[in-house]
C-alpha cells in the first residue's frame, strides 16, 4: 500500500465537517445531470434533451430540503442544484461540488473519458464555499495508452489544484463494461471485483493526492447465491458471500486512502447490503444518491407530492442507511491516515 503526506490544516478540517462526530461519511448526492434528464425522459416519455434547467433545480432543491440536515455531506453540482438549493444547506453539513461535466466522451470504440466542467477550478469553488470537489471518472485497465494517459493527466492536474486550494479531493471511479460480454449481466458481475480493485489501487497513488475515493462495490449483489430470494436478486448466482466478502478485503487492502461506496444507482433495499458489507470490510460510509430519491420523478411537477415522497420514502431510506452506517470506520482510522502521520512525525490538529 502507497501512502501520501497527510492532508494539510485546511483538508483536515473539511473533511471533518464532511463527517459525522464519530469521523464517519454519510454523505447524500444530488448532483446528477444527465442520468437525472433520462429518468425525466423515461417517465414522462420525452426526449432527455427537453428537459428544462427548471425541472432539474426543483428536484435538487425539494431533496436538498428534505436530506440535507441528515447528512453529515451534501454532493451537488455548481450549475443547478447549488445555485437552487445553497440557502437550503444547513451550517453543520458540509458541500461538495461536481468539478466534471455530465456524461464522457466515447474514445476508441467502448472507451470512455471525462471531461472538466469548465471555469470551475479548485479556488473557485472553495470561494463558491465548497467543502470539497468531487471528480467523476471512468476507468477500465484494458483501457488504450491513450486514455489512461487522459484519465491520469486530468486526476493529476485536479489534485494538484485541490493541494494548492486546502480543498479535500474526493475521487470517484466508475467501471465500465468493455470486450467480449459487455452487454451480459452475468459476464460483467464476474469481472467487477477485479474492475474495482484495480480501480483503488490505480488512483490510491500519492501521485493523484486524491483524499478519499468513492467507490462501487466489488461485486454484484443480484448475482449472489446467498441474496436470490431477495426482490433484486436476478435469478442466477455467480459467486457466494464469502467471494463479495473476499472483494471487498482486497478492496480495502488496494485503497491506501479512505473509501466510501457509491450506489450506482440500485433500489435501497441492494444498498443497505452492500453498505453493511463494505462498512465490515473498513469502508468509511457512503456517498449516494438515487437509491434514496430517485421515484421523485414519478411524482413532478407537482411539488407538494414530491415533498411528500421525500417526507414518507426518501428521509425513512437515509435513516436505514445511518443505522447500517454505524459500522463504518472512522477515516482518521483508515491505516494509510494513521501511516501517513506516523511518517511525517506530526499530529493534525483535532477538536479534542
């Protein structure tokens, strides 16, 4: 495992106030673009590009309203949701702004790159007053020289910038299916332990100065022997609970910084699980978003049944997750935090 320099007076502080008191991340996002027009588009049955800035800023305003004061951190983007909803924040939870533009530009066939937003550098948003910026990337290891090279430069140059700002650097790394059976569930199921372990490990390098990394889980809950007569099981195993408890130790070994896991998008009752077992593992929490509210769009326009969705379904769903979320690990118990203090001979200041 690879470590860097602690972080600095300034990251250590943000991260705090982006965690509870026990240095747990319960972390909350609304900060899709793109995939929040296509659950638009699917619904209402129109095209995703019809969907209005309005619509997108009353959604991230009527969940910000209704999460934000029960998380520890809000994830937002600096277009929409932080202009709409910034007066919403309470002053204990921290923000986190969106630093790439939605989408990726598609490269070499099934490849797939990021791209920044532009004008939104690290000490724009920390004068925005950002606790963080978060970076989406897309990472395959049988990716070509040239977009790894892309993926690297540009987690590079972003972390360099957060170094400078004080801005904590969260990282998250996205997989994606690619080869032979790339549109078979099963097939990608198999490969993603490797996929997201390879993920950790690449960007844990103290290169990226990247500070906490968001994560999916090393493994495919609908796949799982143990998990087929739950509602999301798919019908067909292809590993047991003891090969995802094995991932997501390998997972934790590869990650030499603090790791929080992101729902890619899965009903709530698959993410309570995977977050259990990640928090078993040694992950620091989570950082999700639409396993708690993404039926909203069932119920727009009409505000008062949103708000009311989010009152009766989406706040009981963050308290389940903050129940599961009592065995995450402190970040500053994470072994690369405790080596990376042992190393520098110095103690980062605590509220103590």
């Amino acid at each position: 495992m690879q470590h860097s320099t602690p972080p600095s007076h300034g990251k250590y502080r943000r991260l705090q106030r982006l965690s509870d008191s026990d240095g747990r991340f319960s972390m909350l996002a609304v900060d899709q673009r793109g995939s929040l027009r296509r659950m638009f588009g699917r619904q209402h049955g129109i095209d995703p590009s019809e969907v209005s800035p309005a619509q997108l800023r009353q959604v991230k305003r009527i969940v910000t309203r209704a999460v934000a004061p029960m998380a520890s951190g809000l994830l937002t983007d600096p277009l929409y949701g932080y202009p709409a909803s910034a007066g919403l924040l309470p002053p204990c939870t921290g923000v986190l702004l969106s630093r790439e533009q939605t989408g990726y530009v598609a490269a070499e066939g099934q490849e797939r790159r990021s791209r920044l937003l532009a004008d939104w550098a690290p000490q724009r948003l920390l004068a925005s007053g950002a606790d963080a910026l978060k970076l989406l990337i897309y990472h395959h290891p049988d990716a070509s020289a040239e977009t790894h090279e892309h993926e690297q430069d540009l987690v590079a140059s972003v972390g360099a910038g957060c170094e400078d700002a004080g801005l904590p650097f969260i990282l998250e790394v996205v997989t994606y299916p690619m080869g032979e059976g790339a549109q078979e569930a099963a097939v990608q199921a198999r490969r993603r332990p490797e996929l997201v372990v390879d993920a950790a490990r690449t960007f844990s390098d103290p290169q990226y100065q990247v500070d906490v990394l968001k994560l999916e889980f090393p493994a495919d809950l609908k796949f799982v022997a143990d998990y087929q007569d739950a509602s999301f099981g798919a019908g067909e195993a292809v590993y047991d609970r003891r090969a995802v408890e094995g991932a997501c130790e390998r997972l934790d070994q590869a990650a030499a910084v603090p790791w929080v896991i992101l729902s890619s998008g899965v009903g709530i009752d698959e993410f309570v699980e995977t977050l259990r077992l990640a928090n078993e593992a040694g992950a620091s929490g989570f950082l999700c978003g639409r396993a708690v509210w993404k039926e909203i769009v069932e119920h727009a326009p009409d505000t008062d049944e949103m708000t009311r969705f989010m009152e009766e379904v989406g706040k009981p769903r963050v308290d389940r997750l903050l129940t599961a979320n009592e065995g995450a690990r402190a970040w500053t118990d994470h072994p690369g935090h405790r080596q990376q203090e042992t190393q520098s001979g110095t103690k980062v200041p605590t509220t103590e």
